[in-house]
C-alpha cells in the first residue's frame, strides 16, 4: 500500500507536479486536436519547420529588447519576436513552392534549416547579450514552467480551439477534398492561411514551455494514435485530446520514477502508447492485419469455387467443392463465410449461388473461353489451352474482356466449340446461358420484339416444358425461343 502511495499519490501533492500536468495538458490537448489536421493536410513536416525556425524570432526579440530598452529576457517581445519568424517561415516556404519547380517538403526543408541556422548565427554572434539556453530551447523543461508560459499557452489555446470549432465544416472539407471545397466556393487558400497562423501560435506559445521536441511530438503522436482507432473526424478529435492528456500524465509519473528529463518521459510515453495502440488496434492494428491476412482467402481461390458451384448446378456439400478445389478445410469455411456475407452463395450444410453469384460465375466462364480462344488464335496447341486458360481467367474485368473480345469478332464458340457466355460490361446477360432463373424478377436491358415488353421493364421470366413467358403487369406475354435469346436482362440489386 506504502509503495502504490509513493508511485501514484505523493507525485499528486507536489506543486511542481500538478502544474507540469495542468500546463503541459492545455498544450497537448490543443496540439493533439490540431493535430488531427496537420496529419490529414500532411503538414508533419510544417510542424517542426516553424518549432525550429522559432529560435531567430525568439533571439531577434531578446536582441532588439536588450540593445533598445535594455530590458533582459522580455517574454512578451520573444513571443512576438517568435511569430514572426513563424509567419516569415510560412511565407517564404509557400514563395519559393510557387515560383519554382522546388515542391512544397523540399521547399520546408531548405527555409527551415536556413532560418533555424540564421537563429544560431545570430544567438552566437550576440552571444555577449543574448542569454539564451538553446538546449532548454530545443528539449523544454515542462517540470520548471512558469505562470506566465501557462498563461500565455492557456490563451493561445482558447483562441485556436475557439477557431477550430467555429470553422470546422470548412476545415474538415478543406483537409478531406480541397478540389470540392475550391468547386462550391470555399476559400481553400485562406483557410490553409488561417490553420497555418493556429499551429505558429500553438508552437510559438508552446516552446518555451516544453521545448522543440515535445511541441512536435505532441502536435503529431496522440493525433496519429487516435488516427489508428477511428474514420471520423470528430471521434479523432476526441480521442487525441485523451491521448495527449495521458501522455502527459504518464510522462509525468515515468519522469518521476525514472527521475529523467520531463520532456523526453512525456514523449517516451506518447512513443509507447502509439507502439501499443499500432499493434493492438481493432481495425489498423499490426494484430488486426495479420488476424485479416490469415483468414483471406485468395480471388483465385473464391473463383474456383464459384466455378465449380455454377458447373454442379444444384446446392452442395463443403467435401463436394474440395473435389474440384484443392484447399485446407479452414481455408474452405473462410471462403464460404466471405462468400455468403458478398452475398454470392447462401445456405449453412448445402450451399448454392444467389443470382449475384449465378452471374459471376457466368462472367468467370466467358472469361476463361474468350482466353480459350485468344490462345488459340495466338498459336498456343489445344492440348495447352485450357490450363493456360484457367490462369489468364483471373485477368476478368468486364472491359478488358470485351476488348479482347470485340478485336477477335466476337465469335460464338471457344476452340472446343463451347458457346461464349454472352454476358456483358453493364452487368447484362443473356438470360439462356443462366440456369435457376425461373421465378426471378429482372430489368429488361434489349430485346427484340413486337410484343409489349420494352428496354427497362422489371419483369418475371418463366420457362417451362411449353415454352418462354413474360408476367408483366399482372399478365402473360409468350415469347419464342428467338425473341428469348434476342433479350439481355440483369437481376435486380
């Protein structure tokens, strides 16, 4: 009981530690849900450009105070001094992407680096009168932050979060579809402008409290966390704002009991918290992944099975298809399971193909016959043509198929003088080379007749000892064996 006290309860009554955790929750909280949108306008890389390019605003502030008014480490000509170098940042990257053929990452790496480098210059030259730790500068000290660094992030956060939700429609349309946005009139450019001026102020007023490092990774690593769990926006939001306060919290308490750098625990933190969450994720998880690899069955596969179930032509067993397709029996009941949530097959002990599996299986078939006969048109022997085939079938877009199709003159037969399925690219068929057809209800897509039963009637065919019917309308159309095989028909979605 003792040692959960100290481990859990102690760290909760010193000052320093509740004001680590209630400065460093304002910022990762902001940075967190800000987040969500620089990893979805892939602007990662922005992210860390202006938290470096800070150091020559920050020493340009601490200079012009220092020569001018010969007042000492002035916090508030800093922050000012720090914006501008942000926005001249910002700026410069976006003019050098636009008038050169330099795209917008490269453009971020050279003006970065140059302004950071010009900061350093500048820090060292005026050494004597500017007093500036650069290693605090860049790692932060989130345990030693002062009143007026909370303050300052408190308000900057308000503000940007204030931002965040009065235009988040437009933000979220801007990140998603930036060309839809721009067709029904947003000002894309102005809001880029607008999120680029939220994340200066996140970083600039978030720096001095927890270095360069730690701003980054909170504005990037709870944001890319909470990426892993969810599609949507708003739940994104969510989720990073409790990943950034967690990573703090547990930061916090490893920096304690390590008695290590404040801001490099925090990070650690978020690091591992991210690591559990990519392997553990129920949908994006590394575990998940495998999971789904282990039990798909490949396309292949799940056409030779359609094709042996359309060839019986009547429901049948698991051992029955295993005769015609070699496979594993847990492979076969992860083919059936995928099969009957396509809807292409039905049944739990006996199963049979639905109309949607009915007309794939017809579209597999004319594949692997007009590939029959390309190859043999191709010179390859007839005793070849069928193993060559049944590979060359699982090549079977509809298009490609009736590319190949028309530029041999759509012949009626394969080689072996097997008919060619005639179904077609818009999901058409001729009803003939379909069996189980009866009593199903079909749009008509062409037909040749005189009769009352036109392109885009929803009919029900019959087909019986005596001949074709039609019941339309609550009556009967006989049809002839010719007008039967004039008609393409597809089944109803």
């Amino acid at each position: 009981m003792d040692t959960l006290y100290t481990l859990f309860i102690d760290p909760l009554t010193k000052i320093y530690f509740l004001k680590a955790l209630a400065g460093g929750s304002i910022v990762a909280i902001v940075c967190a849900v800000t987040g969500c949108l620089v990893i979805l306008q892939r602007m990662a890389f922005l992210g860390d450009a202006l938290s470096h390019a800070m150091i020559a605003g920050v020493g340009a502030g601490y200079l012009f105070m220092k020569l001018v008014f010969g007042v000492e480490a002035a916090a508030g000509a800093m922050l000012v001094g720090s914006l501008i170098s942000a926005f001249i940042t910002v700026f410069m990257i976006g003019f050098v992407a636009k008038v050169s053929r330099i795209k917008e990452d490269a453009s971020i790496g050279i003006m970065y680096t140059g302004v950071f480098a010009a900061g350093v210059v500048l820090v060292s030259v005026f050494g004597k009168y500017i007093h500036i730790d650069l290693m605090h500068f860049i790692m932060g000290d989130i345990l030693g932050i002062s009143d007026f660094d909370m303050v300052v992030s408190a308000i900057v956060s308000a503000a940007v979060l204030s931002v965040i939700i009065l235009f988040f429609r437009y933000f979220k349309i801007t990140s998603f579809d930036p060309v839809m946005a721009a067709s029904i009139g947003i000002p894309v450019l102005l809001f880029k402008y607008v999120f680029t001026g939220c994340v200066s102020l996140i970083v600039v007023s978030a720096v001095s409290m927890v270095g360069v490092i730690l701003v980054v990774g909170l504005l990037i690593t709870p944001a890319a966390t909470a990426y892993l769990l969810t599609d949507r926006l708003e739940k994104m939001m969510a989720l990073a704002a409790l990943f950034g306060f967690t990573s703090i919290l547990g930061g916090l308490y490893l920096s304690v009991w390590l008695n290590s750098a404040g801001g490099g625990a925090v990070m650690l933190f978020a690091t591992l918290q991210f690591l559990a969450v990519l392997m553990l994720a129920p949908r994006y998880g590394l575990l998940a992944d495998w999971q789904r690899r282990r039990n798909m069955v490949p396309q292949q596969v799940i056409e030779d099975i359609i094709a042996s179930m359309f060839k019986s032509a009547k429901p049948v067993a698991d051992t029955d298809i295993t005769k015609y397709v070699e496979m594993k029996p847990k492979m076969m009941r992860n083919a059936m399971k995928y099969l009957i949530e396509e809807g292409l097959a039905s049944g739990t002990d006996m199963y049979e193909l639905t109309d949607k599996g009915r007309t794939e299986a017809l579209r597999l078939k004319k594949a692997h016959r007009v590939w029959e006969t390309y190859l043999h048109y191709m010179g390859v022997p007839d005793s070849e043509l069928h193993e060559k085939a049944h590979v060359l079938e699982h090549y079977n877009d509809l298009e490609s198929i009736d590319y190949i199709y028309e530029k041999m003159g759509y012949p009626d037969t394969d080689p072996h003088g097997a008919k060619i399925p005639p179904v077609y690219s818009d999901g058409s068929f001729c009803l003939t080379a379909l069996y189980g057809f009866s009593d199903k209800d079909v749009e008509i897509v062409s037909v040749d007749t005189d009769k009352d039963v036109a392109v885009g009637d929803i009919v029900r065919i019959i087909h019986t000892d005596d001949g074709w019917s039609v019941q339309k309308d609550g009556g009967t159309i006989d049809l002839t064996d010719s007008e039967v095989e004039s008609m393409t028909v597809r089944f109803l979605s």
